[in-house]
C-alpha cells in the first residue's frame, strides 16, 4: 500500500513538474541567451492589460559553428511537429520552419549570411489576428471589388476604342464611294474622225454607251443631210 502511494505521489509530481516546464521554444531562446560570443536582438511587445506577448523578434548572430550544427540540430529533430518546414539544399542550407501552439504562431529562419550565421525566431498572437479576420476579410474583398470595376472600366474603354475604329472604318468606306460616284461622274470632251463632239466618261459602260449615241445621232445627220440633197436634185 505504501508504495502504491509513493508510486501515485511521484507520478503526479512528473506530471505537475512536465505541466510546468517550459516548451522547448522557451528552451531555445534561454539556450541562445546563454551562448557566448552571440549578437542578440530582443524585441518584445505585450498587450497592457494582460501583460501577455503579442509579438516578439529574437535575431541572434553568431559565428561559431559548433553553436550552428547545435542548433540547427535541435531544429531537424523537431521538424516532424512544425506545421510548415522548408529546408534548402546543401549543408548550411537555410531552413524555415513554422509551428502553431495554442494561441501562438513561432517561426523560425536558420541561416548564413555573408560567413555569418544567424537564427531569427518570431511569435505571433493569432488572437489579435482572429480579432482582425473580419476587417482583413472586408478589405479583401474591397480590393476585390474594385479590381473588378477597374477591369470592367478597361473593358469598356476597349468597347468604345472598338466602336471608335468601326465608325473612322465606316466615314473612310463612305469616303471612298463618294470619290468613286466623283470619278464616274468626271468626263472627257471628245471629237471623233466624223468632227462629232462626245463625253467620255471614266466608266468603260458609260464610254461605250456614250460613243454610241453619238455614232447615231452621227448617221443620223448624214442621213438627214443626204435626203435633202436627194431632194434638191
């Protein structure tokens, strides 16, 4: 019975001790902060009324390659559980990582930049994000809306450009049949070998036509002409 007991009382001092530890995020960042030879940068905001973090940025840079393999390390080992990971190739490829905890996003950005390495880890309170999600939603679909009417203005300045060019096409058409009409209408003074005056006009019909009437009206003459002298004799 008493070692039931003692079996009982040491479980639940495992399980309050594990319910109180720190996640291994916390344990990140009090690693970096315990690292020699680091560059930190801190910034933290926290709501005022609560004094919970909102948002904080922890930018660490080192040189030291040991820290690096540590770290990156102790990233991969908990790629499994991040909600997104992107690892760049080769050996000191960046990495990027994202994990969703209860209430808090953290990301995390491993990598060298000019033979330095730096570890950057952000957290971000979804909470004032949901809060947000109705306003960011309507601007949305703000700029949804005006992205449509802009497109539907375009679209109809293409209509009226179409109606445009349709009408200039039409006024160029008309143009063209007034300056043909002009040019059937245009003729030339002529005088046959008979001394007959006629009109040539630009239209081959109305040249033969033309030609035509005035051969007969030409016969005509000389017969007129013939008949007279006929009849004076």
């Amino acid at each position: 019975m008493n070692r039931l007991f003692i079996l009982l009382f040491s479980t639940l001092i495992m399980i309050s001790s594990a319910a109180a530890a720190p996640s291994w995020h916390d344990d990140m960042i009090s690693y970096m902060s315990r690292a020699k030879d680091v560059e930190s940068n801190v910034v933290v905001s926290r709501d005022p009324s609560s004094g919970t973090v909102r948002q904080a940025n922890y930018r660490y840079t080192f040189k030291n390659k040991s820290l690096y393999s540590s770290v990156r390390s102790k990233l991969i080992d908990k790629g499994s559980t991040a909600t997104n990971l992107i690892m760049r190739p080769g050996k000191e490829g960046e990495i990027i990582m994202r994990f969703v905890e209860g209430r808090d996003y953290r990301n995390y950005s491993l990598s060298k930049i000019n033979g330095r390495y730096q570890l950057v880890i952000s957290v971000n309170d979804n909470t004032s994000t949901g809060a947000n999600a109705t306003e960011i939603q309507r601007q949305a679909q703000e700029r949804n809306l005006q992205a449509q009417e802009r497109a539907r203005q375009a679209q109809e300045r293409a209509k009226q450009a179409q109606e445009r060019a349709r009408q200039a096409q039409e006024r160029a058409r008309q143009a063209q049949e007034r300056a043909r009409q002009a040019q059937q209408r245009r003729r030339t003074r002529a005088v046959d070998s008979n001394g007959c005056v006629y009109y040539i006009t630009d239209d081959a019909t109305d040249n033969t036509a033309t030609i035509q009437a005035h051969r007969r009206k030409l016969k005509e003459a000389a017969e007129r002409r013939r008949r007279a002298l006929n009849s004076t004799d």
